[in-house]
C-alpha cells in the first residue's frame, strides 16, 4: 500500500469528525442565517438586532470584563508561583488553583445559583457572621453571577498557561533585579510580563471563545433580560422553533469571536516581523 494511502487512511477518523460535527454543522448555520422563507435576505439579521441588540452588549461587555479579571487574576497567581518567597504558601496555592480546570460550566452554574441566591449560602455564611441583616441579603443570581462563574471557572486555565511560561524565563535577568533592590511588582511588570505576553493573549482569546458559546450559566444564573446570546439562540428554538433568527445569533457571535482571532494574528505577525 502506498505511503500517502496509509497516511490518509490514518487522518481520515479525526478529518471524518471535523467534517461531520464542526463543518457541515456551519455552513449549515451560516445558510440558514440568510434563509428567509426560502428565500436569501437578510430579515432573520434585521429580526436579531430588533429583538436583541441589548443583549449582544450585554454579552460583549460581560465577556470582555470576565476576560479582564481573568487576567489580572492569572497574572497575580502565576506571579506568586514565580516570584513568591513562601515555598508553604506556594505549594497550597499551585494545589488548589487548579480545582476549578475539572468541574464543568453546568456544575459551576448550579453551584453558584445556590451560593449566590438571595437565601444562599453566601448571604446565610454573612448573616451567621453578623456581618449583614437578613433584610439587607440581596441576589446576585445576575450579571455579577455570570462574571464569577466566568472567572473562576477560566482563570485556572489561563493561569497553568502563563505559570508555565513564567517559569521558562531565564531566571538570571530576575535574580539580577532583585540584586539591585527592585521590588517583586516591578520585576513580575517590568521583566516577567513583557516575556509572556504572548501567552498570556493567547490563554484569554481561548478564554474569551469559550464563553461566547456557554450556555448553562447564563440560563442558570440570569435567565432574564438582558442575557447573554447563547440563552436567546436556545429560547429561539425551543420556544419558537426559530432556527433561522437562532442561525443569524449564532453567526453574529461567529463574528464577535473573530474580531478576537483577528487581533491575536495580528499580535502574532508583529511579533514574527521583529
């Protein structure tokens, strides 16, 4: 048998799953955003926008301020891990970061349903504590709930990414920076950063994926309007049977996504060019 056959013979389970679950299920998405009754318009878009502009904001602004924190978070953990002085306290928090990376979305978002809740454990931990009233408990079961499901489910992700470049650095430039005093802030902005950037941008544009296309939290955490578009794609369908408007979401938030792609490739180029 010839060396190429083999090879193709090889590829072709994982080429054969590609097609039939990512490829065809997109054009088919992408056709029948643009199917109106048979025929090719764009109402299904017009419909979108009339019927959820509010929520694709809601769903860009809640994405970019999760991916924020989630970096700023993995910056701070995979800092320590680095910089850290308390080979103790390291230790526990290289053990425990990490518990998050194995627990699905939808167990996230039950879990925090129940925490977050008015009458949850988190108001009931204050109240016990006297810290709060019952009467001043409030909900967080909205776009705070969201966010913090986002975070901390993704910011362990980001984090064994950017830890992991950290620790490639030569540590030489580092000791040389703590030699002549700077402090480890400095040195972890100064020295540290500018080294992983790269993936550190790549760890949040993945991140950023990832929660353009999560369901359970947003329906388990804030069902109501505004919500994020994955909710209105599956409220479309399941109420309506709309899978045209649902298709045009979908290929809206394609769009949001690949803005995000766009700038990682032209982050990668510039630096491919020095």
């Amino acid at each position: 048998m010839p060396i190429p056959l083999i090879g193709f013979l090889l590829v072709a389970p994982a080429l054969a799953i590609v097609l039939l679950l990512f490829i065809v299920p997109l054009i088919s998405s992408i056709t029948g955003a643009f199917d109106v009754g048979g025929t090719f318009g764009f109402g299904n878009f017009i419909k979108s926008f009339e019927l959820y502009s509010s929520d694709m904001v809601f769903t860009l602004v809640i994405v970019l301020l999760s991916s924020a924190l989630i970096g700023l978070f993995s910056i701070m953990i995979g800092g320590y891990l680095t910089l850290g002085s308390n080979p103790t306290a390291v230790s526990i928090l290289r053990w425990v970061y990490r518990w998050p990376l194995f627990i699905p979305f939808i167990v996230v978002g039950q879990v925090l349903r129940t925490f977050l809740a008015k009458n949850g454990l988190m108001n009931n931990i204050f109240i016990e504590a006297g810290i709060m009233t019952p009467m001043a408990a409030m909900s967080f079961l909205d776009w705070r709930g969201i966010v913090t499901a986002f975070v901390w489910k993704q910011t362990p992700f980001v984090t064994l990414l950017l830890a992991g470049a950290m620790a490639s650095i030569d540590r030489s430039t580092i000791e040389a920076a703590r030699n002549l005093g700077a402090k480890r802030i400095r040195i972890l902005i100064e020295i540290v950063l500018p080294q992983v950037r790269q993936t550190l941008l790549v760890g949040l544009i993945l991140s950023f994926v990832t929660m353009m296309s999560v369901l359970s939290v947003p329906l388990m955490i804030n069902a109501q309007s505004p919500t994020m578009i994955t909710a209105n794609m599956a409220f479309r369908i399941n109420a309506h049977g709309d899978y045209g408007v649902a298709n045009a979401l979908g290929l809206i938030s394609l769009l949001m996504t690949s803005v995000a792609a766009i700038i990682y490739l032209r982050q990668t180029m510039r630096e491919h060019a020095r």
